[in-house]
C-alpha cells in the first residue's frame, strides 16, 4: 500500500529542503525548493497565462541537465525577481554550474497573481521579492509551515482562501519517495457546490484534510457543470496553482518531464475546471538521484508519475484545507468547521 512518508511533506524526499518567507503587509510571499546537491529537472506547462524564468532551460534538449533551486512566488511579473535574491545566495554560497571557474547557479521560477488581495502592494521601484528570495532559501529546512506560508499567502481557489500544501508518498514497489508541493491558486473551485467536500477527498491519507465527509450528490439543486465552478469576476492571468514534484529515483531530463506531464492530472483531481485561460498552471519535477530504478524503466516511470498525480491533487487540497482566512476570502475549515487533525502546520 503506498503511504505518507514520516512528514508527509515533499521533503521526505532525501536532499530536499524547502523554505518560505512572507510580506505580511504586502500579502505574498516566495517559497523555494532547495537540493543538497544540484537536481535533475523538467517542466510542464497548461495554463493559458503563465509566468516563469529560466523554465526554456529545462528542455531536455538543452545544454543545462541540472538545476539549484525552484522557486514559487506571488506577485505576478514582479514576483520573478525573487529568484534573483535566490541566485544572489546561492553564488555567495559556492553553488552554481560551473563555468570557467565561475559558479552560476541555475534557478528556474514560476509565479502566480495575488496583487488584488488588498495587501499593500505600493512598493514604487523597489518590489519585497528579491528580499524575499534570499529570506526563503536562506530558511531552507525539512520541516515548513502550510497553509498561509510562503507563496501561498496571498492565494486564493475561487472562492475560499488558497494556500500552500505538501504531502508525500512511499511506493512499495520501486521503494522511491514521491513528494508534492503545491500554490493553491486557481480560478476554479476545489470543493464540491453546496457541501464541504473537496474534490480530492478520495485521496485523503491520514486524516490530512480534517478527516473528509462523504460527498452527498447535489445539494439543494446545486450545479455540478463545469462552468458553475468558475468566478464571475474571472480576469486573464488573474489566477495559477503552482506545483513541484520530487523524487529520490534517478530520472532523465526526459523521465522527469514525462512525471511532470502526469502529474498535470492531479490538478484535474482536485480543481474544477483547470488550465484555463485564467490560469497559469505550472508543474516542476526534480530528481534527487539517490536511487536507482528498477530494469523496466519505462514501467517504474509510470508508475512514479501516477503516484505524482494523486500527490499533487491531495498537496492542493490540503494548501485549502490549512489555509487561514484573510480579506474577503474565508478558510476553508473556518467556513466549514471541520476539525483539524493532521501535521505538517
């Protein structure tokens, strides 16, 4: 049976850190992934808004084959600055490829929108992010905060508040680690109309949703289409849920790509409708190399991308489930009263 493993964070991957750092004032903040050692990486792409840096660089038919960091960041265009802050560190550490002597690290960032959350975002021509990339990866540690953390903070999924979730997963099978981390900000809505239930809840593990109630059917005539999910107020590169996925298995670039691409899916599992021309969806995967596959690669790969998906799917839940309320949007267990019980706070 594949289950969490001991943090049920994606940091139960060996060699991963993460760390996290907010504006409170501003509400966003900046989330960085960081590996002990440089980590094969890939991405995948589907929203129809998104913004990154550095991501053409992970084509597998590019010179680079590993990365430094990842970062994740509120802020929309001006959040890409953090992962300025965040290579400034790095090379002040002695990290980076090496080039001639020279250490330039390689720093691949996505962000998402929260600039009309009601934080004060009047920072004229000198934007928190940069500072904000040098607090996270500075605070880089196995154990993080969910929730309202990072660049979760000043996300939103539809009408609840959005936040940032991790989870974990052990297959028996190859013996790997699958880890996720998710910004939950998407237009669309990750709980079924008229009742409690995310969309998600089937993959719940351990209680890390509160212990989800058995989804009723439509209430009270509630609509289930796929429009009914979407916001009124809906506005192009409004929106975005982030994800990275890790794990301990040694991965091509090819291999790692092919696990972000499955691991789309799980934004499909728990958010309704996805990739839409609101959002931004973006799914980084890393491979901390530490151990081999089995002969049928191909099999394994499979395997480890569907275990990916449901991961990315109960990271995203559990961003809502933990999340605060802040402004005009409610938390999730504020508004529903559903008792928490799980770890990782």
């Amino acid at each position: 049976m594949i289950r969490p493993g001991p943090r049920n964070l994606i940091t139960d991957v060996a060699g991963l850190r993460v760390g996290n750092a907010e504006d409170w004032a501003a509400r966003t903040g900046v989330t960085v992934v960081l590996p002990e050692e440089r980590a094969v990486a890939a991405v995948d792409i589907r929203g129809g808004a998104p913004g990154t840096r550095g991501t053409d660089a992970l084509d597998p038919a590019s010179l680079v084959e590993r990365v430094d960091a990842i970062v994740l960041s509120g802020g929309s265009e001006f959040g890409l600055d953090a992962a300025a802050g965040v290579v400034s560190w790095l090379a002040a550490s002695g990290r980076g490829l090496d080039v001639g002597g020279v250490r330039v690290p390689v720093v691949p960032a996505a962000i998402l929108f929260d600039l009309l959350n009601g934080g004060d975002k009047d920072w004229g021509e000198d934007p928190p992010y940069r500072a904000l990339g040098r607090e996270a990866v500075a605070a880089a540690a196995e154990d993080f905060r969910l929730g309202n953390a990072g660049a979760g903070l000043g996300a939103k999924a539809g009408q609840l508040k959005g936040g940032l979730g991790s989870v974990s997963a052990v297959d028996p099978e190859t013996g790997a680690t699958v880890g996720a981390l998710v910004a939950a900000n998407p237009v669309g809505s990750v709980v079924m109309p008229g009742q409690a239930t995310f969309w998600a809840w089937m993959l719940e593990q351990d209680d890390e949703l509160g212990g989800q109630p058995l989804p009723t059917g439509p209430v009270g005539g509630a609509d289930f289409s796929v429009a009914s999910a979407l916001s009124a107020s809906g506005r192009a590169g409004a929106n975005t849920t982030l994800a990275v996925v890790a794990t301990d298995a040694a991965l091509t670039r090819s291999e790692a790509r092919r696990i972000a691409i499955m691991a789309h899916d799980g934004f499909a599992r728990a958010i309704r409708p996805v990739h839409t021309p609101f959002d931004g969806d973006v799914v980084f995967a890393l491979s901390t190399g530490r151990r081999v596959l089995p002969e049928r690669r191909a099999v394994a790969v499979a395997r480890l991308g569907a275990i990916a998906a449901d991961a990315v799917a109960r990271a995203t839940a559990r961003g809502v489930y933990l999340a605060d309320g802040l402004g005009d949007k409610p938390g999730y267990r504020a508004l529903h009263g559903v008792m928490l019980r799980c770890s990782g706070t």
